[in-house]
C-alpha cells in the first residue's frame, strides 16, 4: 500500500472561479474511498477528486461552510488495473450553464452520466484553487492513500482548459 504523497499551501490563485486539474493514473487498487486531489481547511471546508471505495467511480466533492457546494459522482466505474486513464477536470464558475461549470473528461471524453450531481453555483469561489493546504496522493481526513501511479500531474489556475490541452486520440489506433 502506497504512503507517499505531495503537500503545499496553495497562494492567492490567479482566478479562483477557473481552474484544471488533469493526471494521467494507473490504479493499483481502490481498497477506500481515496483521492487524487485534496483541498481542506477544515471538516467543514474541503474539496476531493478521487474515486469511490463501492463502485470505482470518479468523485468531485466539495463542501464549503459544511454545505456540499459541488458533486459529482460518475455512474462510469474505473475498475481497469492494468491500463493508464487521463482524467481532466476542468472548472469555470462564471459559465451560466450549471451543466457546464465542472467538466470531467476520462481519455478525451467528456462523462455526462452521474449517479449524483450537483453543480457549484455561478460566480461563487470554492475551496479548490484557494490559499489552502493540498495534497496529492492522500485523504486529508486520513491516513489514506492513493495506491496507484500517477504521471504528468498538472493543476492550472485561472484557466479552464478541455482535455484536448492534455492529449488527444491516436488516428492510427483510436486510442487517447
């Protein structure tokens, strides 16, 4: 089981309401709820992307001032042990679309399937991309880690980019 992850305080963003986080991940296994992403401050103001322990799906979870502002839950499950997944999440607050404010691509395709949904609301600032802690690899909450592998790790600040910025299909293969 993996124990090693990455911790900083974030600094004033750029644009707090834009921001993409993008990785590409090998699971070893997802044996808890375990994150790729966290931000906290508290119990009561924090934001995770990871995975969900019951199905492997893909979780966006964010809670400021101990109400759930975004989640996002994907009725996709993430079970492949042996193969690479590029996840890119991509947010943009100021978008009047709700459907369009957070957007997660999975190998270049974007997930419009959700078991649970709820979009952040427009304009308004979140934990993500705020001077707080942050991990990479670990749950704030816990001694949990992700056990995995994670390469090309990129969180931008104040742009939201699709997930062509960070790859794009083989024309020979198909494959992302």
């Amino acid at each position: 089981m993996a124990t090693t992850y990455l911790t900083r305080t974030s600094g004033t963003p750029t644009n707090a309401l834009k921001w993409t986080f993008s990785a590409w991940v090998k699971i070893a296994s997802i044996p808890n709820d375990t994150f790729l992403l966290d931000f906290y401050t508290d119990g009561n103001n924090r934001s995770q992307i990871g995975f969900q322990n019951s199905d492997k799906s893909i979780i966006v979870y964010e809670k400021v001032s101990g109400s759930t502002s975004q989640l996002f839950q994907t009725n996709a499950l993430y079970r492949d042990l042996s193969g690479w997944y590029n996840f890119v999440i991509s947010c943009d607050r100021t978008l009047g679309t709700a459907a369009d404010r957070t957007k997660i691509y999975v190998n270049g395709v974007r997930e419009t399937s959700f078991s649970a949904s709820n979009n952040p609301a427009q304009n308004t600032n979140g934990i993500i991309n705020t001077a707080v802690n942050t991990l990479i690899g670990k749950y704030s909450q816990s001694g949990v880690y992700f056990n995995g592998l994670l390469s090309h790790v990129h969180f931008v600040d104040g742009t939201a980019y699709p997930a062509s910025t960070f790859g794009s299909t083989d024309s020979t293969t198909g494959e992302w």
